[in-house]
C-alpha cells in the first residue's frame, strides 16, 4: 500500500510536493474552500499526475503540469 502524507495546504513547498510524488506517496492536502474543509488528492501512476478534488479530477501529463496545477490552486507554499 502506499505510504500516505497529509499535509494543510501551503504547508510544502510544490518541490516538496513533487519529491512526494515522485516517490510514490500519494499526499492528502487539506484545503479550505468557499469557508468549508475539504480534502484533494495528489498522486503520480508512473505516466500521469493526479490531482482528485471534491469536484473534479485534474490530470497532467508531466512534472511541470502537475507543478503549475499545485501553485495555482495554492496548495504549496509561497510564491516560488
């Protein structure tokens, strides 16, 4: 099974992120959303990266994707 990390969003920064990913960890983000607590999921298959939110499933094709995705959404932190 793999290993999970959970992690609040802004918490890593989207290197750590990635590292994460690329390791295998699937990473559970905690994030606030129009004043509710919701959970995304951060995952790598090998070939694809994954971003699985309450309302949409995101899906990149390379690194930097998947890079630009997780600062968009603010789930890294600061403005690297």
């Amino acid at each position: 099974m793999t290993e999970l990390l959970r992690v609040a969003a802004g918490e890593l920064s989207a290197d750590e992120l990635i590292d994460a990913l690329n390791d295998g960890r699937r990473v559970l983000v905690d994030v606030e959303v129009a004043g509710g607590d919701h959970e995304v999921v951060l995952r790598y298959d090998g070939e694809t990266y994954l971003c699985d939110t309450p309302t949409n499933l995101h899906r990149h094709s390379d690194e930097s994707g998947m890079r630009g995705c997780i600062r968009r959404m603010g789930y890294a932190a600061g403005d690297e």
